[in-house]
C-alpha cells in the first residue's frame, strides 16, 4: 500500500513537472475546464442562496400573507397600477368582515419621494398605510414606537422609517422625534423600524417611510377618497391561505359588481405564489448556468484529450525507454493519467477561484443573496479530477498499449 | 563449462505485412554463458537487432524458445516481460535514451522506481552507480549538459544500478568518437571482468575485437560463431597520443 501510494506521488511530482515545461499549452487547455467548474461553483452558490432567501422570506412575510392589486379589465399592453384602480378602504373592511379565512387587511398607497433632514437627502419608497400592516408584515420598530389609532384617525403627519432611510439622513444621530420633509411637508418621525435586509432581488426594505394612510393621501398621493392601490391580507393560518384567496376573489367581485362571466379587476397574490416566481427565474438562471457548465466541461474535457493525445505523440521515445528499463503498461498508464488528472485539477482550482470571484461580484453587484458551501470545493474539485479521468484514460491507454520497439525507434 | 544465461532455441521471426512475409530470423540456435562477452556483427538486414530484441524481451519469437537466466520467457505476457527487462537485463542504446531534462541522477533513479524501491535507497544505488562510471561530480547535470561520452556514461550507470546479470548494449560507441568509443570499452571490459555478462551488437570490426566471443549474422542465420583473444580498451587507450598532443598537432 505503502509502494502504491510512494507511486501515485512519485508520478504526480513527474505529471507538475512535464505539465510546468509547457506552461501555455497547460494554460490554455485548462481553460474550458476552468470555465465549467467557475460555472459549477456559481450554480451551487446561486441555489444554496435561493434556498436561503425564500426561507429567510417566508419567515419575514409568513406563507399566510395574501396581496390585492388593481388589475385593469380589458387594457393590453402596459398597465399602469394607479390607473383604472378601483381597490378601496371599503374592500379592506369588507374583506375581513364577510371571510372566514382572513384575519388581517390592511390598506396602503406607495410611492417613491424625496425624504430630506438637514441637508441630508435619500429617496426612500412612502408606504401610507394602516396600523394592521404592521402585523400583517411582522414588522416591529426597533426603537421608538408606532402611532396611534388617534394619529391614524386624524391623519397626523407622523411616520416610521426604515434603518437605511434612517442612516442616510441622520447617521448617528437619534431619528425619533425629529422632523424630516418628505415631499412638500414635515413629518415627525416615531420610530425606526427593525432591519429586513434586502428581498430576494436585491430591493432593499429598509430604505422605506411609513406613515398613516389618509396622511399620505392629504400630503404626497392625492387619490379619490378611500382609494388605496393595493391591499395586504393575512390568512387566518397557512392551511387556510387557499381558502383565504378564493373567498377574497368572491367578496370583491360581489362588491365590484362584477357580472358572472366577466373579468375581475383585481389580482390576489398569495406568499406561495411570489415564492414560486422566484423559484421559476433563479430556476431559469441555474439551468443556464447547468448548461453552461456541462457545455465548457465537456469542450474542456475533449481540450485535455486532444494535448493528452500530442504529449503521448511527443513522448513516445521516452514511453519506450521507460518500457525498456522495466515500465508495466499500468506504470505507464497511470503516468499519463495523472498528467491528465493533474491538468484538469489545475483547471478546477483556477475556476473556483473564478467561480467566487463571479459569486462576490454578483453579491455586491446585483445584491443577489448567494452562498459558498463547503461541499462546492468538494463539488468543483470532484469534477475536474473525474473530468481528467475520463477524458485522460483514452490517451493514457494509447501510450500504455504501445510497443516498446517502435516507441524506441528501432527497427 | 559454466551454466547458460541465455538459451535461444530454434528462435524464428517472422514479420508479417500485407506486401510480404520478411523472415528476420530462422532457426537460430544461441548459448550465452553467464560471464561471457559476446559481440554480434552483421550487414543491416541481417537480423542482428532482431535478436536483440529477442533477447531483450522486448519482442517476442514466432517460434522457437527464448530461456534468459533459467526463466522460460517465450510465452510470457508484456506485465513479466517488463519485471524481466527490470531484474534481469540493463539496457544501452546507440542513442543513449537518457530522458531529456532529467538530471543524471534521476536518470539512474529510474529503473529503482519501477522497482518499487524507496527514495533513500533509490538515491543511495544511483549515486553508486554513478559513481562506478565516474560520473559522481555530474550528478545534477542533465543530458544536453553532458558530452556524449558522459551520457553514454549515465545511460550504463543506470542498466548497471540493478544488477542485471545482463548487460544488452545496441551500438554503444555509434555516435562516439575513438577515444570515447574506447573509454566506454574500457568501462564495459571491466564491468564483465566483475562478473557481468554482455552481448554487444555493432558493426565495426574493432569494436567487435574487444569482445571474447564474436557472433556473425547473415540472412537471419548465424554465419560465423568464434572464440578470440580480446583486445584491451585500456591498452588501445593508452597507445593513442595524447590529448594534448592531439589538441598540438590541430
């Protein structure tokens, strides 16, 4: 066992050698495998961080959360949310009142508008919204408090921001009780909200202003009274969620009198079905990437060959002297094999380089949440050496087969 | 009459191609004694290398029976005839076949490796060897360091650091001018002198008259088989002039 493995790495000091005296052929052969195993590593990366962010998700939202939007009947091409809307504060109260399966609706308007504090600018998105929001979201403020029920009724310019929103306009100064203009008008701030990080494609959720409803609706987003754009539901449970949804539908066709046959004007979106879009594109994108990565491993593989193939041509004299001097066809065999292994190791190991270097530059650039496991190393370096096998055995054999006389030259 | 170390037997080979069948060697009878020096002469075409081959184990004959060291190794596959080639024989080439960009002593090293024997050990044989051919200051150096003398040097040091009791030497002064030619003699007299058998195949007569025992092909028959007095390498050495005096007389 001993001898075994003195020459397995007896023959993998002779593979770096014969490899580094051609450190361009080396370079460029590798290439390909260290494009399919950077891509393999990626892939990994991107899947084990999907995984992460719906759980991180569903624990954030709950799976018994429902959203209402606005759907404008028989429009084509772009819609536009605020036009033809036709959700209101009555259908929330509707909602609640006439289902089984809802606890929880909470109104709201969004927007997008200019928050400034001494100087300080930040445009965070304005939700304008009701006290139940806050439970439908689990959202909680970290410090300070949220408003009243008075506040609400009264439509007091108070608000809540997020910790982006915060630390953009007042760095380490303490928010609550400070007054920050948002749009046109003052706004006194009563807490800050508890971080969320960033959604599963890189909006963040802390860069937010939340204030009472019919406060944004008399300051930033004039709306005809009692419209909202879009509604947020909580499910009894989330074994009722289903139920949830279908009775949601019934109730706001009956109260927007839409006739039997017709097309509602409105869209019920459950937590379940976010989480299967996100599922679809990061789906998508890791099938891409698959095949990016069998395509480039495979072309690599072939590249190992073809220079496996020429060194075998160019060593031939020396593969007949070896034989010569007492060389067994599995000496020889296993030389090449682990010059081909060694090979595609060097590639393994460069494309996980690349691979966390591609996984880093998609975590900041795109926010995407993504994640290394250990088992990648594990993955990419079981590739590569499998690769090196495979594709290394055809020409290992040719050299191992050959006579030793011809090898020699000799007549 | 000391025991046989060779023992070719009615050895034929054919070689078979779509134009014709080349018959290399017919029914060659050949006895070598352990200690002998034979040296094997013949036109090109005359089966000489064949033969060589033979008993090198690096080929097998179509028919006949080939017995190196008591071993029946006629039939026996590529994997023994490789253990053969590595206990048995120590190979030097025309072309002396060092491996390129490998020093000396790795060289030397290398039919230790296929050996299984350890590094220590492997290191301690070859610079034995090495030092046997006096080469022990070139070590380090690798073939296209070395003049051709000195690397015909390292190729004997590594056929010698096994032991063989066979030492199978395919024109060795071939590429060698006649004052290396002769120092590689000289080195091979004294190697059998030790007790190590040689079977040396050449086509220049004044190599040949170095050997104890001359074997002439022609056709792939033995043509001539005869006994003679050798020349000393080292008495020839000495009566060339002197490499000063031929470095003067240039």
């Amino acid at each position: 066992m001993l001898v075994f493995l003195a020459r397995i790495w007896a023959s993998v000091v002779l593979a770096m050698r014969a490899v580094s005296r051609n450190k361009l052929r080396a370079g460029l052969t590798t290439l390909g495998i260290m494009i399919g195993v950077a891509a393999v590593v990626t892939v990994t990366a991107l899947a084990s961080g999907a995984r992460e962010s719906v759980t991180a998700q569903v624990s954030a939202l709950g799976s018994n959360a429902l959203m209402v939007f606005p759907r404008s009947a028989r429009t084509s091409g772009a819609r536009d949310s605020t036009m033809g809307s036709r959700l209101s504060e009555q259908d929330a109260k509707a909602l609640v009142r006439e289902s089984t399966s809802i606890a929880l609706a909470a109104p709201f308007l969004r927007s997008s508008v200019v928050a400034v504090y001494e100087g300080q600018n930040s445009l965070p998105s304005v939700i304008g919204t009701k006290l139940d929001y806050f439970a439908v979201r689990n959202w909680k403020p970290r410090s300070g408090e949220l408003w009243t029920h008075n506040a609400e009724a009264t439509g007091e310019k108070v608000c809540l921001i997020g910790v982006e929103t915060a630390r953009e306009l007042f760095g380490t100064e303490d928010p609550i009780g400070r007054r920050v203009r948002i749009g046109r008008f003052f706004f006194q701030v009563l807490g800050v909200l508890e971080e969320k990080g960033q959604s599963p494609f890189g909006q963040s959720q802390d860069a937010i202003v939340v204030m009472p409803i019919d406060t944004m609706r008399s300051t930033i987003t004039r709306t005809r009274p009692g419209e909202v754009h879009a509604l947020m539901l909580s499910a009894t449970s989330a074994e009722t969620s289903a139920r949830a949804q279908k009775q949601a539908i019934e109730i706001l066709r009956f109260a927007h009198r839409i006739e039997e046959g017709g097309e509602d004007d409105f869209v019920v979106r459950s937590q379940a079905e976010f989480q299967a879009l996100q599922q679809k594109i990061f789906g998508a994108l890791t099938l891409l990437l698959i095949g990016i990565a069998a395509v480039s491993l495979v072309v690599g593989g072939i590249g190992v060959m073809n220079i496996m193939l020429v060194s075998v041509a160019e060593r031939t004299r020396e593969i007949g002297i070896r034989m010569a001097i007492g060389a067994r066809e599995a000496d020889i065999l296993v030389q090449f094999l682990v010059e081909s292994v060694v090979l595609s190791t060097i590639g393994g190991v460069a494309g996980t380089l690349l691979g966390y270097g591609a996984v880093a530059g998609f975590t900041t650039a795109l926010g995407w949440s993504m994640r290394i496991e250990a088992s990648t190393l594990a993955l990419a370096l079981g590739t590569s050496t499998t690769i090196g096998v495979a594709f290394g055995f055809l020409p290992a054999r040719q050299a191992a087969r050959l006579d030793p006389i011809q090898a020699l030259g000799r007549e | 009459m000391a025991e046989p170390l060779i023992e070719l037997r009615e050895v034929s080979k054919d070689y078979v191609s779509e134009a014709a069948i080349v018959r290399a060697l017919r029914r060659v009878d050949l006895v070598v004694e352990r200690g002998d020096f034979v040296a094997i002469i013949g036109q090109s075409g005359s089966g000489k290398s064949t033969m060589m081959n033979i008993i090198g184990c690096l080929d097998r004959p179509s028919t006949g029976r080939y017995v190196l060291d008591g071993i029946d190794v006629t039939e026996r596959s590529n994997d023994a005839r490789a253990i053969v080639r590595n206990r048995l024989i120590g190979f030097i080439f025309q072309g002396f076949n060092l491996l390129a960009r490998t020093t000396a002593l790795e060289n030397v090293e290398l039919p230790l490796v296929y050996r299984g024997v350890g590094g220590g050990e492997r290191r301690r044989r070859a610079l034995a060897a090495l030092e046997q051919v006096g080469l022990a200051d070139r070590i380090h150096h690798t073939p296209n360091q070395l003049s051709g003398g000195q690397q015909q040097r390292v190729a004997i040091a590594r056929a010698l650091v096994t032991n063989p009791p066979l030492l199978l030497a395919d024109e060795p002064t071939g590429n060698l001018d006649t004052r290396t030619s002769l120092e590689v003699l000289e080195l091979l007299q004294r190697l059998n002198r030790s007790g190590i058998t040689i079977a040396l195949v050449t086509h220049e007569h004044d190599i040949a008259a170095c050997a104890k025992r001359l074997v002439r092909m022609r056709d792939g028959a033995i043509q001539i088989d005869v006994r003679q007095e050798p020349t000393d390498a080292a008495a020839a050495l000495a009566a060339l002039p002197s490499r000063e005096a031929e470095e003067k007389r240039a």
